[in-house]
C-alpha cells in the first residue's frame, strides 16, 4: 500500500489538543499507559495461540523491551504481541476505542488530575505519548501475517496521520516517540526505570531496557596528550536487562507485598490516580482453587450507572490472561470492584458462554461476592472513630489502633456516596445475601439530611409501641424532606427515612422487614400507628369519616378518572390533601421513573386523602366552583410529591379563575 494521510475521529482531534496542553504536570503516565497496552497485546497473543500455537512464529518469550536515542531524540516501546494489520491500525489509532468518543469528550473538564484518570479509563492511553512527543511512528505486523504486510503509522498529534505498508520480519508493535525538547529527560536509563519501578514492576512479562555501563573519558589520539579528550559518560553494553519484577502480583506471599505495592497495581489495572479504599488478597483452596486480588474504589467511573456496560475483574487461567471485565465472576451490584482472579481449574480456552454455565465459577462468584461484602462490612465497622473517654483520651485503645482507626475513618461514608445506589440493586439481585447488603444501606432521616441512620440505627431509636419502621421515597431529599404525608409522624416525634435515589423505589420491594421489624411506606395504604395513637385520636378520626361521608362521595364523583377512592386521612397536620396507593400498589414515583425510561406502567389511580380539618376543604361545602376545587385539591397534591398534572393548562386556568 503505498503512503495514504487520512483524518482523525472528531473527538481524537479535541482529546490530542488536551493531551497536548493540559497534562503537563501528570507527564509520566504515558510511559505506564504504553506499556500497559504493549503488556495487553503479548495477553492476546497468549490467548490467541491457544488455539494456534503458529502464531508464535518459533519466538515464545513474550516481552516488551524500552529503549532511547539521545542524538535521535527517541524513546521506543516495542512488543512481541499480537500486533496490528494496516486496518486495525487505522481502526485502533484514530479513532476513540469502544468505551464512547462523546462520553470521553463530554468529560474533559481541562483539571489536570482528573483527566489523566479519564486517559487510560476510556482505552485512549495511546494518545497519552503526545505529552512528551511532537510526532508518534507506530510500526507494527499481526502474527500470522507475512513481513512485507506490516504497517507504519505516523502522526504529528494535529488533525491527521499517515499509514503505509513496510516489510517488518518480526511481529508485534514498535511505538516510536519523537521526544520534545522539554522532554528530553525521558531518554534517560534512570528516569525510565523509576517510572517503570512506580507503575509497571506488577506486569507479568519481563520489561527490558540495555544495560549501561560508565565509560571513562579518552584521548581522540592517544598520541596526542594535548589534544581533544572523548566525554566519559554512561554507554550501552549490548546487554539486556529486566528492570521489573515481572512476575504477577497476586502470586506471591502476602507478606512479601507492601500497601504500596498493592495500591501501585490497583492504578495499573484501574487507571485510577488515587489510592483504593480497602483491598483482599486471597489463596482459596477446595474443591475449587483459585486466588482473588480485589480492590474497593475510591471513586465511581463516568458510567457506573450503565448496567449494560461490560465491567468486572480480570480473568487469568494458571497465570494466562483470558479475559477483561469477567462479568460472571461477581454480580452486577458490585460491578464497581477492580482486580483480578486467577483460577487454577477452569480450561485456558473458557469462553464468556461457558463461564455462565461452570460451577468452578459460581463458586468463584460466590466466594468472591463474600469477600467483598466482608470489606464492605469492615469498612462500615470503622466508619466512626471511637467514643471518647470523659479525659478525652479513647478507652482502650493503643497507639497504633487508634492510627488504625484514625486511616479508615469516614471511608465507608465515602465509598457509600459513591457507590451506594448500586449496592441497594443487591437486595433484588442477591437472595442469599440480602440481609447482609440491609445492614450496609444507609440513608437521611427525618432526624438528620446526612446520608448515615442505617436500619439498626433507626431501630435502637425507635418509640415505645413503635411497631414499623417507617420510610418515604421521593425524586429527591427536598421533596421526601417537605412531603405532607410525614406531618403526623413529624407532630409525634416518629422519625421517617427519607429515600430519594431512583433504585429506592424498585429495591425496597424486595425488603419487608429488618430484624424482624416490618417496613412501611408512609405513601402506602391507611396510615396505622398501632399503640402510638391513642383512642382519643382514633375516634375522632373515625366520627370525622362519619360526617364527612356526603362530600367523600361527591369527591368521588368529580375525581372518578383521577383517582381510585377518596378517603379522610389520618396522616396530615397542616396540608388539605395527599395521594397515597394502596398496600401493595405501584407508587406514582416508580410509574413515573418507569415512562420516563420509555417502559410501560400499569394504569393505576392513586387514592386522595383529605384533611377534614382544612379550611380549604371545609370550603368545598356548598361552593358553586367544586368541581374546580377538588382538581386543584388533587393537582396541588401530585405537585406537592414531584408529579405534575395531566393538563398543566387546565390547572393554571383553575387557579386563575378562583384568584380573580
């Protein structure tokens, strides 16, 4: 193919700008990420010659080797791996890979820190080698291709690249960097190594770079000893070197792995830039054995919500990488865990199909899912520092327990900020272990707006003669803060959970009860406050229902296609009316979420509950607008809960028509 210059993807234009203006105080990841994805290629060459062991072509050891050229201004990352043809050169380098060109961009917020975490999160590390280059040479062959149809690619870093066919005998990939001379520290063994020490000592393939050794400085002539003298400096040997530990971290000895080792991998396999809240490291042994290395995240990825997106830990067999994101072996609620599991049973050519269908893996699965939730658990143990002793010195505890305590506190606070909308996708999901996931939920309360009261907390609160625990779920804390169905639990000191992410709804269908205590919609059916309402109350409740039946029934008749019954309410203080839905009903919260998503709710009508004692509806009596008023009765009570009315118009007219 001889030379052709084709344009880069829209969003890789807007991605090479920031690259190229933006990171600067973040320049050595790019030496992480190319590595990194040379150590992926050798992983699918691996994979691939399972079933074709020619792809090898008679060269076995997998590697990537480092090298620089000061006088050149060079630095090159060169693999052995599965390589690219001229297509997949095209596809691959200029074009945003499959994680979403308009997501990644729709993130760049030109914060230095955030988006170099954002580089490696979206498959665009590549690019990352033009914080340090003016111009980036790709050479590269796919194994199993002839030497005569390898692939050059070249690009400046602005709107375009160059691709053209060369012969290269050898398979694998070559990335060449043409260093800035702002940048011309990176041709240095040292600088290297220490960031290869820093970022890539945990890849499994030997890294290697030439030796060096120092060479004195010598006469030009030796007869001369007047004359000029050769600078002595550091020169190549000719000798290769290893200059990482090259052997996978989660295979050797606990006690041999430093917390800075093990926080060094979670960077390198999540592309994170900060520190994991907690981490297990595991050799199980059974019937079924494998060893676990998995990571809890500080902070939620960009599409954490997408259910449908591929996540989960990566697979090894026997120390071989089979796969990313191997989605079988957790569920889907904790799709934000990071790490790797490397089985010593399943076959090396196991397919995603066949991972559904092995036991191996569901004991994998459900091995690891315990793992996480005792993490999870722990971290929930330590949230709070221990009370203080009356002196202000914590009872009991030593020195270092109380640094130990101090380093995880507030960590489970944070990790449920980011991630607890997903944990709560558990209790449908989850049977086995759905008491274990209600202990670790927290939520704000009538009592606090901070996301913390857990169910126990609530149920070591609860009155005398409390029989429920209460709660309300609304589109967000305002609207489940000011909700008028919580006037008669506020008025007698009750305190009520306050829901408000869009799982609450859904979730909490599959929870009836915590510790044997029984939820309760504040929204749902009659309100029954057992021993907490005295006779007194009741009957006048019940006298009030009496009186009122008259106008109850031509309520009725005026809201028939509105709503399935009207009723005089137990539960308001200062509002006229409410909606609720019966027991086991559909809330119009969750019917609403349900359209808005574009799926079909079933037609339900709430119930209208009035306040007898409400000026506005004692007014209904005898008025010649009724009809109106009771419309915008119920109007103003699906406002009051975040709906709006079905005629916005006819509403606005109503209340018009009584204000003038």
């Amino acid at each position: 193919m001889s030379k052709q210059t084709l344009s880069f993807q829209a969003e890789v234009a807007q991605l090479l700008h920031l690259v190229t203006h933006s990171l600067y105080s973040n320049k050595e990841i790019f030496l992480r990420e190319l590595i990194s994805n040379g150590s992926d290629a050798c992983d699918k060459l691996r994979f691939e010659a399972i079933n074709d062991g020619g792809l090898y072509e008679a060269d076995t050891e997998l590697k990537i080797k480092v090298t620089f050229d000061k006088d050149a201004k060079t630095l090159t990352i060169t693999d052995n791996g599965i390589g690219m043809s001229t297509q997949e050169a095209i596809d691959h380098l200029g074009t945003i890979a499959k994680s979403g060109t308009k997501d990644f961009v729709s993130k760049l917020s030109g914060d230095q820190k955030a988006d170099s975490q954002l580089i490696g999160q979206f498959g665009v590390g590549f690019y990352s080698g033009f914080i340090v280059a003016d111009k980036i040479s790709v050479e590269s062959r796919r194994a199993g291709m002839k030497a005569e149809e390898g692939v050059r690619w070249i690009s400046g870093g602005a709107g375009d690249f160059e691709v053209e066919s060369i012969t290269r005998p050898e398979r694998g990939t070559s990335v060449i960097l043409h260093l800035r001379d702002d940048a011309m520290d990176y041709a240095s063994a040292w600088k290297l190594k220490s960031i290869i020490s820093k970022y890539s000592d945990h890849i499994s393939l030997p890294i290697l770079m030439e030796k060096e050794e120092w060479k004195d400085s010598e006469l030009i002539d030796p007869k001369d000893e007047k004359g000029g003298r050769q600078p002595g400096g550091m020169v190549k040997t000719g000798d290769w070197e290893t200059v990482n530990k090259a052997n996978a971290i989660w295979s050797r000895p606990k006690k041999d792995i430093s917390a800075d080792e093990y926080n060094e991998f979670y960077k390198q396999i999540s592309h994170d830039t900060e520190e994991p809240l907690a981490y297990t490291h595991n050799r199980v042994e059974g019937s079924t054995e494998y060893t676990q290395l998995l990571y809890i995240p500080g902070k939620a990825p960009f599409d954490l919500n997408n259910r449908e997106k591929s996540a989960g830990v990566k697979l090894y067999v026997k120390r071989v990488f089979i796969m990313d994101d191997a989605e079988a072996l957790l569920p889907t609620y904790l799709r934000f865990v990071k790490g790797v599991v490397d089985s010593a049973d399943l076959p090396l050519n196991v397919s995603r199909e066949l991972l559904q269908e092995s036991r191996d893996v569901k004991a994998i699965r459900e091995g690891c899912t315990k793992r996480v939730l005792g993490m999870l658990e722990d971290l929930a143990k330590h949230d709070k520092l221990p009370e203080a002793s009356a002196d202000g010195v914590t009872d009991v505890l030593s020195a270092e327990d109380k640094a130990e305590a101090e380093k995880n506190a507030g960590k489970y606070t944070k990790f449920y900020k980011e991630f607890g909308a997903v944990l709560k996708e558990g209790l449908g999901e989850d049977f086995g272990n759905k008491d274990r996931i209600a202990k670790l939920l927290r939520f704000a309360s009538t009592s606090t707006d901070a996301v913390s009261v857990s169910f126990a907390d609530y149920k070591a609160r609860m009155k005398e003669g409390q029989e429920a625990i209460y709660f309300i779920t609304a589109d967000n804390l305002a609207a489940a803060k000011h909700s008028p169905q919580l006037e008669v639990f506020k008025k007698k000191g009750i305190e009520v959970l306050l829901m408000s992410d869009r799982v609450d709804e859904w979730a909490l269908n599959y929870l009836y009860e915590f510790d044997g205590t029984p939820l309760q919609s504040v929204a749902k059916g009659a309100v029954d406050l057992g021993k907490l309402q005295d006779e007194t109350e009741k009957k006048a409740a019940e006298e009030a229902a009496e009186a009122f039946k008259p106008l109850l029934a031509k309520l009725k008749e005026a809201l028939k296609d509105k709503a399935e019954d009207v009723r005089v309410t137990t539960r308001l203080v200062d509002s006229p009316a409410c909606l609720v839905v019966q027991d086991h009903g559909m809330s119009t919260q969750l019917a609403r979420m349900l359209k808005q998503a574009g799926q079909t709710a079933p037609e339900t009508k709430p119930v209208l509950e009035v306040n007898a004692e409400h000026a506005l509806v004692k007014k209904l009596e005898g008025s010649v607008h009724f009809n109106d008023l009771a419309h915008i009765l119920f109007d103003q009570a699906l406002l009051a809960e975040g709906g709006l009315p079905d005629d916005p118009a006819a509403y606005v007219k109503r209340v018009n028509a009584l204000l003038v």
